[in-house]
C-alpha cells in the first residue's frame, strides 16, 4: 500500500524521572553497535526509544498485482513461477525471479544479494515486500521475503552502518526491557479526559504500530503531551515574567498630546488598543504584548504612542525594524513627533555619524532611536531603555530578557505582527504575549482590485503600468527569486529588470533585492519613494512594511509561490492612498487546487480571512513553521498539525498550571526540562 509520513518534529523526552540503562544493556547491542549509535548522539535506552520513526512502511495488507502503483511500498502475495535468473550488470550481481498472483506478474529483483538465489523455490508461495517500479514491465526492488505479512514497519533516520534491520532490532530490545519501567508522564485524569493512550503503548505503538489507526492514537498521545508540555513552558515564563518588577510609567496626558501630533483622527480599534498598551505600561510588570492588525490598520501609529509614553517619563524608546530601508522610513515618521530626540542608527552609516547617535544613545539625549535589530547587540549602550518596539521575527525569549536585563533594562515590550492569524491559533502560538488586535481600517480606502492576468496578456499589463508611470503612478513588481533558475520557469528579478529596461526604454525602472548592499538598497527605496523610479522591480523585501502611497500598483511573478498570507502582505504595499489600487497576479501552475487558493485571495481583502483560509487548507504548521527560529520550542509542535489537539492541549496546560499539586508540580519541572528555551532568538 503507501508509506505515510512519520512524526518527524517530536524530538522531545517522552520520560519522567524513569530509569535509564546504558545501551550496553540491552540485549543484542554491543560495545560496537553502541558505539555507532553514540556517533549519532543516541547514548542510553531511553534516547534510544526517543528516536521516533521518520516514517512508515506499510505492509499489514496484501495488493494485487495489477494494482501495484510505481514508486510505493507495497507487500504481495505471489507463486514462484520458475527457477531464478543469476547475472552481472554494470560491476553488480542481479538475482531475478518472475511471480505471479491471479491478477499478474510480477519481477523479483535483487542487487548484491546473490544468496537469494538458492532460497527461491519455483512453485512456492511467498510474501514479497518492497518498492514497486513500473518502469519497463512490473517489478520490485530488493524486497524482503517473509512467510506471514510483517505489518507497518518503522523506517527510522540513520545513518551509514546502521540499517532499518539494526534499529528496529534494537527499540524492540529497549521497548523489551524497559517496559515495566517507562514512568506515565500525564496525571491519569488528563488522559482519561482527554481520551489519551497510556505513554508506554503510546510509545510502542510510534515504533511498532499494529494498526494505522494504533498509530494515530500513538501519536495523538505523544503529540499531545509535547504540546501540553510546551504550553506549560509558556504558562511558566508568563508568570515569571509577571513576578518581575518593571517600571509604573505615568501615561496621563501623553494620549492627547500624541493626538494633536497627528494630521488624521485615530480609528475606534487604534484608541481601543492604545487604551490596552496604556494600562500595561502603567503597571510594574514588564509589557509583552503581541499587536496583530492587517496591513496598513495603522500598527505603527499605535506603535509610536507607546514610545511617547517612555519618553513621557524620561525614558528611551526603541524601535526595531527588520531593515534598514524600513528603519530609514520609520526615522522620517520619528522625527515628526520627536523632532531632534529621535536618532536613526543604521550599519550604513559613516563612522562619525554613528559614534555621534552612538554617544547620544548612551547619554540619554536621544530619547527614541530606531535601527535594525542590531541595536540591541552588545555594542549599544543605552542611558534608560524604557519601552522596544520590535517586529514579530524578533520575539523576546527568557533568556533575551535576560540579556536586556545584563545592560540594566527591564523595557516594556510592545511586538507588532503583519501577519494576522485567527486568533484561536494566535493564543497558542503567542500563548507568552498579550494580544491587542486593530480589526479596523483607517477610513476612504479603496480595497485593492485583484485580477490573475493570463500568460497572452503579460506583454498588455507591463504596457499598461509604463503608461502609468508616464502618468506619475507607481508599480511594484514582485519576483519570486533573484536570479534565474533551471527548474523555476518565473522570471527572477535580475531577469525582469533586464528585459523591462530594454523594452520600456522611456521609463526609469528600478531594482532592489537581498543580495545587494544595504546603502544601494536604500538608495534604491530613497528614489522608488520620492517617485523617481517608476517601476520597482523586486523581491520580497518589500514584503513588510514599506509605505509609498504613490505606488498603486503591484505585480506578483509567480504567485503560485507564496503563501496566501504573504500574498496579502505583498498586496498591501498598495492601496496606501486614496486612488484605486490594483494587484496583478501572474503564475504558471494548472493546478486545480493552486487556482482555487488564488481565486480565494482575488476574492477578499481581509488579512484574517485569508489568514483562516490558509490556516484551513495548509494547517496550522505554515503559521508556526514561519515563526521557527532554530531551537524554538514552538517548533516541536509543528508536527502537532492537529488545530483541536492544540486546543484541548492548552486548555490543560492552563488548567494544571492554576491548580497547584504534586502532579502539576511534576509536570511543570518536565515543561521547562523540555522546552528550556521558548521562541529563543539569538541576542548576543
Ligand atoms: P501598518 O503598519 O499597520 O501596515 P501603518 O501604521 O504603516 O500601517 O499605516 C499606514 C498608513 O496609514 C500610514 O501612512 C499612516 O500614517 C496612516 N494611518 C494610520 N492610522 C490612520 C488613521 N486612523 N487615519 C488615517 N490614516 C492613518
Ligand atoms: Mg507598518
């Protein structure tokens, strides 16, 4: 039948304080074989068992012959039909037999394994399990010979000199001599609640399920108690957190003087949110709020009012941007509230210039500083950090707490996401922040139009925007890649550029991707905003944030290859003005299932919709595999792809973590054991 895939993201310790024995002792590995596994970083039983299968093989059914499919495992049931073939091949011997069931024939082939030839018998009936290839006639690799059907067989990462034979002898042995010592890690009325298997046949059935569906409730078990265990971790660093003294800033007054800064009215969510950043300011303990709203909602506004209120009271601001093209441009919108107190700190900048924001940072003149994440590294020293405001790629983990804590700090911290996300997945993935969402649209603007141009009308759209930009109207083009590539059939940007400036000679075009030098790149924008270049051909740095409302157009090369809620992103570049707005989508794909999704985003311009659409059709494993920062604990439970499993998983989590008792006590040691380090980015 067909392999599926295995759990290949718990890498957890599914162990208590159970007893653990070298793998000396168990029963069929020796000092050699315990050796190479050492090599591969599995030193005990227990480390052993930890080592979940990649992937399954699964042979429990017998498929006829005819319905052997190129590619997949299959097992078959098959009469020996002659004597076997012996040959040599291109330096290898080949052993070959011709079997038969009532629907077909099948080949039997070996490589290497000239000793099968002296096992097959013509006229006997054997199981044969192997990879199928229907090349020139039907025929399997390799297969192994079994008297009875061997079931679903694990399939586990290895390495060289340790085969799936080795492996799976030896978890046996470990599940063999283990067994009545594998402690129960979840408190019997979880798992009663919760329907869970007990851990140790949760954990024998992920190495040796008997059934697809023991393997699914093995792995509902394990999946669980990782996710239960991370949300415990989160719970913990919560209420860490919360024991924190942090600074009480007096936020009284700084809202009507932020006001009358502004040349527009606050939208009712804007007010609402900035409501909810003030009352955490005001308390001792540290802010950590999470701002979701939907590209161009007004985050930033929202943003600069929470760095007015540390400079209320004396203290500095930050602002981090994920470039230096948008710290350049969140510099400008600084300068208008903070006039000479705002201070931009870029790597572009000449040495004199940055020891001068440098001095000023740390003499506390500079009351709000804006600059890429760099800002936070140990070269900077800041007079009184009061307040960060950083992007969602930058979350604060403990131990960036505590880095800012080593220069003094104890700031407010204030994230802001572009990527909206249904606030059932928010609260799990963001379960360590507090959550203010902006659901509303500064009001007159027109929702951009969104049309897939077909292929024969490609050379029309990029007429159609040079004719715009002699008419002073701005496009961006997006391009998946940079340079061109063999199986990619979209043009890179590289490309794009090259043949836009040969055919558009009239019209100043632009190009801006990853690979260039920051100061080029911000030259480039410097020109893009002041409406000097017409078309901006790039990747998708202008992805997050970049504002130029001039720009009303914007192409997507490629389309098919990102994903909705980037697509969305990209589409918000535009649309940042009162004239109409539209996004031209391009793509390749005949895909049913690719044009269904694409037809969906034409169709609606709410961020949190299509945020639900690709939560529904990709899982919830895209939203947390983007916020993966290496050891993030929150990638362990990319595997849990189970929305309703997270959420019964969290509910527990909250509930143990507010009744204190051994158990709870015994579990919450286990979470922060396991998850040491929650959504840890680097912070030197
Ligand atoms: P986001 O960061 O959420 O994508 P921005 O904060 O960059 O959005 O805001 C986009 C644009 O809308 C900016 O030019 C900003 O000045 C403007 N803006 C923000 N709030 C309002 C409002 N309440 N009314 C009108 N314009 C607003
Ligand atoms: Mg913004």
């Amino acid at each position: 039948m067909n392999e599926f895939s295995g759990n290949k993201s718990v890498a957890g310790r599914f162990f208590g304080n159970m007893k653990d024995v070298p793998l000396t002792d168990i029963k069929g590995i020796g000092p050699k074989r315990a050796e190479q596994f050492r090599q591969f970083g599995v030193c005990s039983a227990r480390s052993l068992l930890d080592r979940l299968p990649r992937g399954y093989l699964d042979y429990s059914s017998v498929t006829p012959v005819c319905a052997l499919a190129d590619g997949e495992n299959a097992a078959v049931q098959v009469r020996i039909a002659s004597a076997p073939k012996y040959f040599r091949k291109g330096g290898m011997s080949v052993v070959s037999v011709s079997a038969q069931d009532e629907t077909g024939s099948v080949t039997l082939k070996w490589f290497n394994q000239p000793y099968r030839c002296a096992r097959l018998k013509a006229g006997e009936t054997i199981f044969a399990c192997g990879r199928v290839s229907r090349k020139r006639n039907v025929s399997l690799t390799n297969p192994a010979i079994t008297d009875a059907l061997p079931g679903i067989l694990p399939v586990y990462t290895t390495i060289k000199g340790l085969s799936q034979r080795v492996w799976r002898d030896a978890q046996l042995s470990v599940l063999e001599t283990l067994w009545d010592d594998i402690d129960e890690t979840l408190p019997a009325t979880v798992r009663e609640r919760y329907r869970l298997a007990p851990l140790a046949l949760a954990l024998r059935h992920a190495h040796f399920p008997i059934s697809a569906d023991a393997l699914q409730l093995a792995r509902t078990r394990l999946d669980f108690e990782n996710a239960l265990l991370y949300f415990l971790a989160v719970e913990e660093q919560k209420s860490e957190r919360t024991r924190q003294n942090g600074f009480a800033f007096d936020t009284d007054g700084v809202f009507e003087r932020y006001c009358a800064k502004l040349s527009y009215a606050l939208t009712n969510a804007q007010k609402r949110v900035m409501g909810e950043i003030a009352e955490d300011m005001a308390k001792n303990i540290p802010m950590n709020r999470l701002l979701q709203g939907d590209v161009g909602s007004g985050k930033t506004a929202v943003a600069l009012y929470a760095l007015c209120v540390a400079s209320a009271n004396g203290k500095q601001g930050a602002l981090l941007a994920p470039t230096e093209i948008l710290a350049e441009q969140h510099y400008q919108n600084l300068r208008k509230i903070f006039g000479d107190a705002a201070v931009l700190l870029t790597g572009g900048m000449k040495k004199k210039q940055r020891d001068a924001a440098l001095r000023r940072i740390a003499d506390g003149t500079a009351l709000c500083v804006t600059g890429t994440h760099a800002l936070l590294s140990g070269g900077v020293r800041f007079y009184d950090l009061g307040c960060v405001v950083t992007d969602e790629q930058h979350r604060f983990g403990v131990r960036q707490r505590a880095a800012l804590l080593e220069k003094g700090a104890r700031p407010d911290i204030l994230v802001m996401s572009a990527t909206p996300i249904p606030r059932t997945l928010a609260l799990i993935v963001y379960g360590d922040l507090d959550i203010s969402i902006i659901d509303e649209m500064p009001p007159g603007r027109k929702p951009v139009k969104t049309s897939v141009i077909p292929a024969g009308r490609r050379a029309d759209m990029y007429a159609y925007l040079a004719g715009q930009a002699k008419d002073g109207v701005q496009s961006y083009v997006v391009c998946p890649l940079i340079e061109d590539s063999e199986n990619i059939e979209c043009p890179s940007v590289k490309t794009l550029y090259a043949e836009l400036k040969k055919t558009m000679p009239g019209t100043k075009i632009g190009m801006l991707h990853g690979q260039m030098r920051e100061d080029e790149k911000t030259r480039v924008m410097q020109a893009f905003r002041a409406g000097e270049t017409g078309i901006l051909v790039s990747t998708t740095v202008v992805e997050v944030g970049v504002h130029v409302p001039n720009a009303c157009n914007m192409v997507i090369e490629g389309a098919e290859r990102f994903g909705l809620s980037q697509l969305h992103q990209l589409r918000g570049r535009v649309g940042r003005s009162a004239e109409q707005a539209y996004c031209f989508l391009l793509y390749g794909t005949k895909s049913k299932e690719e044009n269904e999704r694409i037809q969906t985003f034409t169709k609606t311009n709410d961020g949190f919709e299509i945020a639900q659409k690709d939560l529904l059709l990709r899982g919830p494993g895209d939203f947390i595999g983007v916020r993966q920062h290496g050891e993030s604990g929150i990638a362990a439970l990319a595997g849990a792809m189970d929305m309703r499993l997270l959420e019964q998983a969290g509910r527990a989590a909250r509930e143990i973590a507010a009744s204190p008792s051994d158990d709870s006590a015994r579990m919450i040691e286990l979470a922060n054991e396991r998850f040491e380090s929650l959504n840890g980015i680097a912070m030197n």
